[in-house]
C-alpha cells in the first residue's frame, strides 16, 4: 500500500478531503522523523513502537581492493509492532 492509497482510504472513511488528509498523514510522517533524528522513542499504543538502534563499530572487508575498513557505531530506526498489532496480521 502506498502512500496515496493510505490517503484516499482514509479520506473515504472519514469524508474528510483528500488534501488535508495528505497534510495530516505527512505531518505525522515528519514528527515520526524529528523525533527519531533526536534519539527519542515512539510509541503507539496497540500499533507498535518506532524505536532507535544503535549499531556497534564492525570490521568490513572491501573485496575488490582486499582492504579492511571500519564501519564506526551508528543509529537506525526500527519498529516494533504491538502484541496487539501482531495478532491482527496473523
């Protein structure tokens, strides 16, 4: 599903504009980033959680040169769906 199909279903189902849905739903896209890109945890309570994690330093190997290099210690986003969430899919 698509960013747009997300829009237009909840537009049909709420009988709200398919314009300020777009606002509504990049909004939430762009407070779900900030709050990330600060270290910070989201949670949402019977969906699931966008969290931060850290990656350790590693050695990588870089084959066409046969050198080593260092990848340093780094942060990537995750999420975690709720118990909740999780028996829905299933």
């Amino acid at each position: 599903m698509t960013k747009a199909e997300i829009v237009n279903e909840i537009a049909k189902k709420t009988g709200i504009d398919k314009a300020t849905v777009l606002v509504s739903v990049e909004a939430f896209m762009d407070a779900i980033k900030d709050s990330l890109s600060k270290n910070e945890n989201v949670y949402l309570r019977g969906f699931g959680s966008f969290v931060v994690k850290t990656r350790a330093q590693k050695t990588a190997r870089n084959i066409s040169k046969n050198t080593t290099i260092i990848i340093p210690p780094h942060n990537i986003p995750s999420f975690k769906p709720a118990k909740k969430f999780m028996s829905v899919v299933k």
